[in-house]
C-alpha cells in the first residue's frame, strides 16, 4: 500500500521534534499503524537553514499555501502557532480535502467551532490532543476512554511554565521574578512571558476541556483568567504550613445553575496527587459519576512530548484511512501478523535494586564480611541502617539498599551471606526501583 | 436510527453496574455515541434474584448461550468473569458476528490471541480496555495515545487489594493478617484473596499491558509472579525511615537481551507520584522514548468504575457501526448537532474556599471584628493563622483559610473587612480546592 503522505507546516520546536520522531520511529509506528509515513514537504520561513533533523528527501518550502494546496498530501500538519495565518492555512487544507493535525491551543479555543464544521461538511478529520497537555493523552481520554460519565468536574496544572515557576518559589525560597528569570534561562518561558504567567495559555486549554467534558460551544471570552504574578513567596510559605500547595489550576465545574470556568492560582491540600505534581509538568484531574475521579499526568510540552501527540493523532488519521473500521485500532496495538517474539528475560535476569534484611549477631567485623561479600560479586551499596540491639537482645537487623545489579548476582551474594557465622536465618529481599 | 441492542452476559458486580450507568446517563451517552444503547437481554444465573438496578424492559434469561446466539444482539457485553465457559461464550458470540467487550482479564491474558484471531477472521470488534486498570482508560492510552513512542517501560499499581492491604499496613501499623481481614470486610478482598495477594490478577493485566506496549503475543505463563503475602511490618517501616514505600508493582521493561516481565512488591522513592498512590486506586506509569513519562491514576476496580471502561468499549463500538469512519469521534465529544448552551457562570457566581491573607494592627479585638464580619455574611471559617509580631512592627499578619462560599458573599466580606481601622492595606485573596 502506499505510504500516507504527509506535510508540515512549521519546523520550530514543535515541528523539528515530529520529524525527529517519525524518523526514529519509522519502523514501530507502521507497525502500529499498518502504512508507511512519509514526511514529503515541509514549509518553513527560512528553508535554508541548519537543522537538527534528518531533511533528506523532503521538499522543503517558503511558502505553506503550496503544502495545504498539494494534491499528493493527504494529511497537514499544522505547527506554526498563532491564531490568523494558520486559521487560513487550515480551512484552506480542509478545502483541499486533507486531514489536518494541529497543536495550536489558541486557534482551537477561538476558532474550533468554525474549523470543525468545516471539516465535517468536507469529510476530513481534524485533530488536536497536543492543543492540551503536551503528550498527555487527555483529549482521546475525555472524548472516548471516559465517554459513559457524566463529568462533574475536571481540574488541570495545564501550563508547565507557571507549575516550573511556582515549584521554584516553593522549592527554594525564591521570588516570583527570580523564578521567572530563572524559567527563562532554562527555557521554559518565553522571552515576553505574559501568555503563560497571566494565565490566557492555561484558559486555551481549560475551553478545549470543558467542551469535550460537558458537550458546550468552545466559548474563550466567557472563561475567568487571572495569573501567577501576584503570588507572594509568604503566601506560598503560609500555605504550606497550613498543609497546601499553591498551584496555577484550571477549573471546570458544572452547577445546577452553569458551568464554572475559571483559571486562577488555587490552594490544593498537599495529600492530593496532583497537589504533587511539580516542574514544568502537567497533570489533569477528572471527577467522572461512574469512575470517581481519575488522573493523566506527564510533560505538558516540549518538543518530543509535543510531538508524540501529534504523531498519536497522525497514526489515528492513518488507521482510519487504512483498515476496515471493525479493525482500525488493532487488538494489542500493533497488526497481528506484525508481532514480533522478543524473548521474555527469566527472573534471574532481570536487573534492578534491592532492600535486603538481615538478622545479624551484634559483633565487631559483622558489616565488614557483608560489604566484602558485596564486592567480591560486584555490588554496590546505596545504604545502611544498622539497628541497635534491643537490651537482652543478641542480634540487630540490618537493612542494605544495593544498587542495580542482575538477580543471580544478587542471589549469589546474598547465598554466601546466609553462610557467614555471624547472619542468623534467611535474608529478606525486596526489589527496589526508582523508576527514573 | 434503529439503537444498538445490546446483551448482558453476568448481572454481578460489573452487569448491576453498567445496567445503572447506561440508564442513567442514557441522554448524554446517545449525544456522544449518535445513537441510542438497548440493553435487550441479560442472562444470569438467577433470573428471579432481587437487583439494585431497574430491569424494566429487559428480558432475563438464565442461558447464556440464548443472547450470544440471538439474532437481534449487535453486541454482547461478556461480564460473567472466568475462563473457560466465558471462552466459549465469547468465540460462539463471534461466529455469531456479534461485538464483544469484557471486563475478562485472566481470559484474555490466557486466551486473547485466539479470540483475537477469530474476532479478526469474522470481522467483528473484542474491546476490554476494563480488563487492566478498571475505570482508567490505560488500554487506549497504549494502544492510540502514546501510539508514536517507542516504550521502554511501564510499571503499575494494578491491584486494588493488594494496594489497599500495604497501604493500611504503612498507615495502620497492622499485620499483614490484620490489614488482609480489614480488606475482606471492607469488601476489597475475596474469601480467597489468593488470587489477588499472590498476584496471579495482576499478572494478568501485566501481560496486556506488555503485549500493548511492545507488541508482543500474549504470554501470560513467562511472567515471574511474587505477591504482598510475606511483607512485614517492620519492612514497611524500615523503607519509610530510608525515605521509601514499598507497593505491589508490574514492571514491563524492555532491554536488549529480552524483555523484563515481572510482577513483586517493590520499593519507590516516596517522592515518585506513583509512590503516593494509595487504598484501592490504581496508576501506570509508562516511559516512551518521545513523550517521557506519564502517569494515569484512578479506581481499578469497582462497580461502576468498571462499568464506566465496559461502556467507554461500548461507545466505541456503537461509534464505529454509526458514524462514517472520518466522524466516528465527534471533536468535541459529543455530537455537533446535540452540544447545549449550559450558561457559563461568572466568577462571582463561583463557589469555592479562599485563603486570605491581612495585614493587622497588633490589638486585642481584631480577630473578634473579623470573624464578626464573617459571621454576618455566613462564611464559616476553616482554620486562622495568626503571626507573632517581628519585633519593632506594629503589625502581624493574618491568615484565614474559608469554607466554600459564593465569591460574591466573600467579595462582600473582604470589602467590610478592609474598612475596618485595625486592618492595613487590601486583603490578599487566593481560592482553595480541595478535589474530593
């Protein structure tokens, strides 16, 4: 079959990362997909310049009206940002009979309404999971994973620069302006910050949600905005000895009498999950009438986050346009004559941590024959706690944090510990892993 | 359009559960399916039991085998649980081109490549996303959301049980016996729990998420399985004191040698957001190589958490059967033709808790003026932070954390508030969430 034929609007952070990933993984997404991807042009202001992808054999252009008037294309994607040339470019694509896939939360929010009718009198698809959340695939759960609730609330840390910007006040004493400087160094806020900070991004996102939460017109002007800026590092401080957390939250809520649709900073009892969702990540919260309430966390964006959304709608277009509808999405992800048999590793070769407990007797020289048995199997150690004896008592416990190492090393050293005069009984293992 | 007709199979837990769910959010179930949900018939082994849900309309059938052959049944719903008679249900509804979704993990984790490759030959949908996670659309985010990552790993808390069991041991200080008999009153643990503490239930599901994930067959009998029962007290504590919790975890991990299936308990840095998942929810944790890492959290068992995946697979297929396949998910949602104009409420018509923070002269009465002020406007207030004045400064500051109130009424009382002679300067407000 013949490859999807895919263009890119935009090649900035967004755009880059997409190209980067398809490449990379050419191989795994057609395996999911059922079709190749081709990438054959992109339209970029200044096609002459040095990038850090793989261009080869792409097409690259100026001018973006080539790309969404192409007859080779099937699917756009639009990548630029900003609200009036894309807005263009995309009803001019969805008249051109191509499926578009678009990042762009300030478009969505404003002119969805419009774009989705066009699209649908078209027969196109149109695409937008990484307008909220980066690659937190919250849109696809609100619109289907979650589709037999009746939503009452959802609340969402959905920009990251003001989550990075806040966590910094919290973490290390800071000022909102020293945080702020700080996020721009590291590149997590832009140099004319005032989208994120006064919170206009987060209210993007928080109309795209409540749209899909409680089937209402996207409706931007009616959402309450208000920013971080006047977060005092007291006000974070107080809070916290009152067991809060100061978070920049969007809020949708349905009422007897509406629906609340407010972005503002909020106190958040530090014992809930995403009260503990810190940095630049996101995290959206759901409260469904039958599931309770339920929470997708990750990278609220960045280039490869960002990407993986795009591409997650891009593969949905593909299937789409592939299989009959009975098999779009395959069973275990990828098609069935696709799977591969990659061997399943037995225990003994498996690799992590442990937590080992030991009886031991109270002696001179105990922990020295321990630590030498480690060494002889080449074992690190992360810690131990060495217990006193209780009074009357003979031996202590000893606790020993390792680290990663394969199990039947591990089993090795821990067989000629239980051998030594001075260990009493059996070692408790427990694995340990850090989930980095 | 004629509405889907829909078979039961099973009228326990999961079958009550759904039956309630679809009646009760018929309406907004067809504005986002596009077309209305019968349930026609169930079959349970007692047909004359009293139930907790309305079955008016429905025909009861103790014969199983009667829906899965019935002509007018577009899908049949397989929530009876079991292996083997669940396994020949399910291919009979198949021959007999009837759509399939269960709840069924041990069958699919056992038997899911043949009922799959049948599924396929016959042309008909199997969804399960309520096999792994309950409520947490973790199959969908696998299977479509991160569809572009390569993964690398997953880890997930996917017992319910097992989860509820450590977490009272940590927080209880009980044995292991203690928290298991706790568990079986409190209706989260079987008779013969075995199954879950030995960790047999969450093999099953981490052999789907592993296939999902790496594209894999399914290999449920490769998987190394260890359950919470020999976990002591004193295990709990000394990981506590070492910064540590230790939770019953799935690990899928691929490396180069093969992949790591393995399901133990484990310790987690308690500073990871998994670390602090606890009681009877659930969450996976999933790295792809483009998205990094994310985390779905939510109820992994349960009567209608479980129903709420049971219908999310439903909706899916009733989409698929309605829609031509380029509008089988409707952008927002629901419908196009079926949003409603639920009035947006404005900010002051918000409900919510406040924290407030004032600046006071150091004199007695103030706090009586202010809860004064309080009082008259039905503000009850949650909790009064009062500083110590730095010596040399007249004034302290206040803090006040509010119960919920109309933004208005406190509006009002802020207002009232500033106006008095002992308090300087304007009153420093931030909303209070506590998302239960």
């Amino acid at each position: 079959m013949e490859p999807i034929k895919v263009g890119l609007l935009g090649l900035g952070t967004v755009g880059s990362g997409t190209v980067n990933v398809l490449l990379r993984n050419a191989e795994e997404i057609s395996r999911r997909a059922g079709r190749n991807i081709q990438i054959c042009s992109i339209a970029t202001r200044n096609p002459k310049k040095q990038r850090q992808c793989d261009l080869t054999g792409i097409n690259l252009t100026a001018d973006p009206y080539k790309i969404v008037t192409d007859p080779q294309i099937d699917v756009v994607l639009e990548l630029i940002g900003g609200i009036d040339t894309a807005y263009q470019l995309i009803l001019q694509a969805i008249a051109h009979k191509k499926h578009v896939v678009t990042a762009n939360k300030a478009l969505i929010a404003h002119y969805g309404n419009e774009i989705f009718t066009a699209a649908q009198k078209a027969g196109v698809m149109v695409a937008f999971e990484a307008a909220v959340g980066g690659g937190i695939p919250i849109i696809k759960a609100l619109r289907e994973g979650l589709a037999g609730n009746r939503i009452e609330w959802l609340a969402g840390i959905i920009n990251g620069t003001n989550n990075f910007i806040l966590t910094e006040m919290r973490d290390k004493g800071c000022s909102f302006t020293q945080a702020l400087e700080d996020a721009q160094k590291k590149g997590y806020a832009e140099l004319d910050p005032s989208f994120d900070i006064g919170g206009i991004d987060a209210a993007h996102k928080l109309t795209i949600l409540a749209s899909l939460a409680f089937g209402i017109p996207l409706q931007f002007q009616k959402t309450y905005i208000e920013g971080i800026e006047k977060i005092a590092q007291e006000d974070i401080n107080y809070a916290y000895r009152l067991g809060y957390r100061i978070k920049h939250i969007g809020i949708a809520r349905r009422r007897s009498a509406g629906i609340e649709l407010r972005v503002h900073p909020t106190l958040i009892p530090d014992r809930r999950l995403i009260a503990n969702v810190d940095g630049v990540m996101n995290a959206v919260l759901v409260k469904g009438d039958a599931v309770g309430s339920t929470l997708y966390y990750g990278p609220g964006a960045g280039s490869e986050p960002t990407a993986s959304a795009v591409i997650a709608d891009l593969i949905d277009v593909v299937r789409t346009l592939t299989s009959d509808p009975e098999n779009r999405v395959p069973h275990l992800a990828f098609q069935p004559n696709l799977l591969v048999n990659t061997p399943i590793l037995s225990i003994i070769e498996a690799k992590t941590a442990y937590y080992l407990r030991m009886q031991a007797l109270d002696r001179p020289g105990v922990l020295a024959d321990i630590t030498r048995v480690f060494g002889e199997n080449n074992i690190s150690i992360e810690s131990i706690l060495q217990q006193e004896p209780i009074s009357g008592e003979q031996d202590v416990p000893i606790i020993i944090l390792t680290q990663r190492v394969l199990e039947q090393n591990m089993d090795k050293a821990i067989c000629q510990i239980e051998q030594l005069s001075s260990i009493k009984g059996k070692i408790k293992k427990i694995r340990l892993e850090a989930f980095r």
